[in-house]
C-alpha cells in the first residue's frame, strides 16, 4: 500500500516536471462553505455595528435633549426664586414694587 501510494506521487511528480506546472486538486464544496461563512460573518458583523452605531446615535440626542430640559428647569427655577424672594422695581410710573412673599405675607398679617 505504501508503495502504491509512492507511485502514485512518483506518477504525479513526473507529470508536474513535463508539463511545467503541478495541478492542485480544490474541494469546491469546501471552499464555498467558507467563502459564504466568510460573507455570513462580516454582514453579521456589519449589521451589528450598524445597530450600535444608531442606538448611540439615539442615546446621545436623548441625553442632549434632557440636558436641555434640565437647563430650562433651572432657568425657570432660578426666575421663579428671584420673583419670589428678591426686592425688585417692576412699574416706575405707577411705583409698583416686588417684594419677597415672606415679607407680603408678614404685611398682609400685620393688617
């Protein structure tokens, strides 16, 4: 058996040396299974970063979007706590005043 198998490389060596080149004997079948893994696998891949790359698109306006909801509550509450507890000329002509609502409610109790 070793020595058929050692004619037969014999047989394909010489073939090789006349014709100047050696053939290679491909399995198709297996080549292709892994070509279409391959292929399989970099579209999975692909689509998965896809994904990834527009959920942190999301995630990102979401957060500005709640940092400017956050900014427009404190600007509101810092401006509701300056009219609440400041002392402020609001009408000149008609000498209307703002007064902090500790102080309007002392006044109102006093009366």
């Amino acid at each position: 058996m070793a020595n058929d198998r050692s004619d037969k490389e014999h047989q394909y060596l010489e073939k090789s040396i006349s014709s100047g080149f050696s053939d290679d004997y491909v399995n198709l079948k297996t080549v292709s299974f892994w070509i279409v893994l391959g292929i399989v696998i970099v579209t999975i891949i692909l689509f998965g970063l896809y994904n990834m790359y527009n959920y942190n698109q999301f995630l990102s306006s979401q957060q500005a979007a709640i940092n400017a909801e956050f900014q427009e509550m404190n600007q509101r509450k810092d401006r509701d706590y300056r009219m609440l507890n400041t002392f402020e000329l609001v009408d000149e002509e008609n000498r209307r005043y703002r007064i902090p609502i500790d102080s309007a409610m002392a006044l109102i109790a006093r009366d």
